[in-house]
C-alpha cells in the first residue's frame, strides 16, 4: 500500500467502515426479513463485512491493475487484516 493508502489511512478508513456498517446493520434489524429458502451457512466468515470493505477500497486507492497481485503482496502478509 505504499502508493495512496498508507497503514495509518487503512486504520481510519477500516474504523469508519466499521461504524457505517454497524450503524447499517442496526437498521437492517428493523425491517422486516423474508425467510431464508436455503438455510442458514454452516460456517462464519473469517473476516467481518468492514474488514471485506478495507481492503477492497484499500485496493482501488493502491493502483495495482489486479486484486490478486495487491491481495498476495499486502494484504497475506499483514496481521492487520488477520485480527493481529
């Protein structure tokens, strides 16, 4: 993330990620939900929607062309995004 988005950015955008999404998540309880035809998933994600959220905008604001080369060289390697 050395080009735009530097480790400091990151902490904040990943903290107002976090705020929208609990915010969002808050009223997403008070209305009404359809139920669900398939079930519930057997398994959690390992990583919340804000953490999704970071890296994904992390990614559009480093100017790599492809997710995969920033997802391999910044993202594995960090224990920011793995709860470290």
């Amino acid at each position: 993330m050395s080009t735009i988005v530097s480790r400091l950015d990151v902490t904040q955008i990943f903290c107002d990620i976090d705020d929208f999404c609990n915010q969002w998540n808050n009223l997403w309880q008070q209305v009404p939900q359809l139920p669900s035809m398939t079930g519930e998933r057997r398994s959690k994600s390992r990583m919340c929607l804000s953490e999704v959220m970071t890296i994904v905008i992390a990614f559009h604001g480093s100017g790599y062309r492809t997710f995969k080369e920033f997802y391999t060289l910044h993202v594995l390697p960090c224990e920011f995004f793995m709860g470290g």
